[in-house]
C-alpha cells in the first residue's frame, strides 16, 4: 500500500476505534458506598473502613467511592442486616448475635470455650462460614466474617467468679448464645447495644455485662464498672454485608474490585488491628485506679465449661430444625480453629 493511501485510510481506522471502542474503554459509573457502623468514629473499625473503602477506591481508578456513616447514623445496630438487605447502606456491620434465632449456623461461633485466639479465629471462622452464608444470610452479598478479641464478665458491685454468682443478677450479653447461657443461670437479660451499655449500667438497669477488654474505656463501661475476670470466655461474631442490589448495578470490573476485597485475607487485615486494641486493653484495666482484675481457678474454669454445655445441645437443635446438619458444622468449624490454631 502507498503512503497516499494509508494517509487516506487513518481517519477511517480512527473513527473505527472510537466507534467500536467504547466498551473496553468508556468510563464506568461512579458509585459511592455508604457504609454503615454502629460504634463511634473513634473505634477502631473507623480506620478500617477508611483504609478499606480507600482500597477500593483505588483498585476501581476512582469509580467506587465511599462514605462511612458511623454511630447508627443511618439506623440501629439492630437493624444492620436488614439494611444491607433493603439498601438502606451499602455495606453494613452486622451482629448477627443480636437477633437470637434467626441465624442458627453462624451462632456456632459464639458457644463459650470455643474460640480462644482472635487472629487466627477470624481466618477460621470467615474461611468456614463462607460455604454456608449464602444460604443462610441470602438476603444480603456476602463479604466477609470476623470476631472480637474473646470477652468476659465485667460487673458494678459484685464479683463473679462461678457460675451460680450470675442467678438474680442483671445481664447485658454480647449476643444470643450468652443470652441463652445467662437465663440458664437463673439471671435477666437487658437488650442494650455496645454504645448503650454504660447508660444501663449507670442507672443501674444491668449490674453487669461479658464485653471486650479495650471498649470498657472506649466506651466508657470503666465509669461504671469495677470488677473484671481475666478469662477468655467467648467471643462474638461479626459479618461484613453488601446491599445486593447496589452489587447487580456494577459493571463487572467494579464487581471483581468487590470481590477481591471481599476476601479471608481482608477479614484479617480489616479486623486485626480491632483484636491488637482490645488484647491491649487487658492491661490498661489491670493499671486502672478503683478496678480488679481477677482470675479464676482451673475449678472454677471447669464449671463454667460445664455450665455451658446446653448451649452446644440447643444450637445443634436448632440447626437441625432449619435443615442443616450439626454434626458435619460443627467438625467443618472446629477443624478450620485447628488449621488456624485458634480454639480454645
């Protein structure tokens, strides 16, 4: 070919590439993510949003963009699954302890003495549950699971140290398992999220409450409080969910952006820094003025555990009725703490 005639040429190639090219080259929506928590900017799931919605900020060339809406701002912790199930966030921390019943798989993971070590404990229990959170969270995009630092009794006026000190008392639980463990041993649950808990103890609506050691000054429970058992009882789990609809109206580049930070190794970096503060936080209570921090006997261990063992008996009772099989959960879960050498 001449030059004269590929000179003639190129306006047509040209036109042909704007013409045929704006698939792979056009510019994808822009989205903003409002995501949504439940505890106060100065918690540390604060800093792990940001550093994860500025992950994906980044991963998407800056058509996923993000806002964190924290303190219930835009509904109450309670409400944090349906959220994400109605669009009403984006993304949303969810409890699910804190609507005992409906999610009887994942309650595994709160039994007492199970889960002894939280790093490891994320990657187990986010690597397990990914196989059954389809089914059981189906109303919401899965994202990812992870757990608090373990938690234990922090009370008002009395010490607890065996499980009969709990009968006649006011509880606060951290989820639902507790919550069944706490009315076994003759005690009253008081609803109340983490945010309200140093209201209910304040005016005296719950002598005592089982949560993570760094939030008692965080959320200012150590105004309140005085006695502290230095045991690692249970743990609480959390689930980061997307809003579906929000997911079906990306392009596919914007999913995968999702979908790669939607990851076991994500659980880990979004939720260890949490468990680095609340392991931390053992100590400051221990050097706090006006407050004990005990431990228990092996004995007295020994009764706890066995008062926990109904807890186990209802949570495979009620996975059966929801037509799951208990017996292959619970080897799935406990062999995945082994993997990751985070039980108890």
């Amino acid at each position: 070919m001449s030059f004269s005639a590929m000179l003639k040429l190129a306006p047509i190639a040209g036109l042909a590439v704007a013409l045929g090219a704006p698939q792979a080259l056009a510019q994808d929506k822009t989205v903003e993510l409002k995501l949504s928590h439940w505890v106060p900017p100065t918690h540390p799931l604060q800093k792990a949003m940001e550093d994860w919605g500025q992950s994906i900020e980044k991963a998407s060339n800056g058509t996923i963009k993000y806002k964190i809406f924290p303190s219930q701002q835009l509904g109450k912790a309670f409400d944090h699954y349906d959220m994400a199930r109605d669009g009403i966030a984006d993304f949303t921390y969810v409890n699910p302890g804190y609507q005992p019943g409906r999610f009887p798989i994942v309650s595994a993971g709160e039994l007492p003495f199970l889960i002894g070590e939280a790093k490891g404990g994320i990657r187990a229990i986010d690597v397990w549950y990914r196989k059954y959170a389809p089914t059981e969270m189906k109303d919401t995009k899965y994202c990812f699971s992870f757990i608090l630092d373990p938690l234990t009794w922090h009370s008002r006026n009395k010490k607890i140290v065996v499980p009969g000190d709990i009968k006649g008392m006011k509880i606060r639980p951290s989820q639902g398992t507790v919550a069944a463990w706490v009315t076994l041993l003759g005690g009253t649950n008081v609803q109340a999220s983490a945010t309200e808990l140093r209201d209910v103890l304040e005016k005296g609506v719950a002598d005592a409450a089982t949560f993570p050691w760094g939030s008692v000054p965080l959320l200012g429970v150590d105004k309140v409080t005085k006695y502290h058992m230095d045991a690692p009882l249970h743990t609480t789990m959390f689930q980061w969910l997307m809003s579906p609809k929000t997911y079906a109206s990306m392009s596919a580049a914007q999913k995968k952006v999702i979908d790669d930070h939607c990851t076991t190794d994500w659980a880990a970096r979004f939720a260890s820094p949490w468990a680095d503060y609340e392991r931390a936080g053992l100590q400051k209570m221990k050097e706090m003025a006006g407050h004990e921090v005990y431990t228990i006997t092996a004995a007295q261990l020994d009764e706890w555990k066995k008062s926990a063992e109904p807890l186990r008996v209802k949570w495979a009772d009620d996975v059966k009725k929801a037509g799951g099989n208990p017996d292959t959960i619970w080897k799935e879960l406990t062999a995945a703490l082994a993997q990751y050498k985070a039980g108890f």
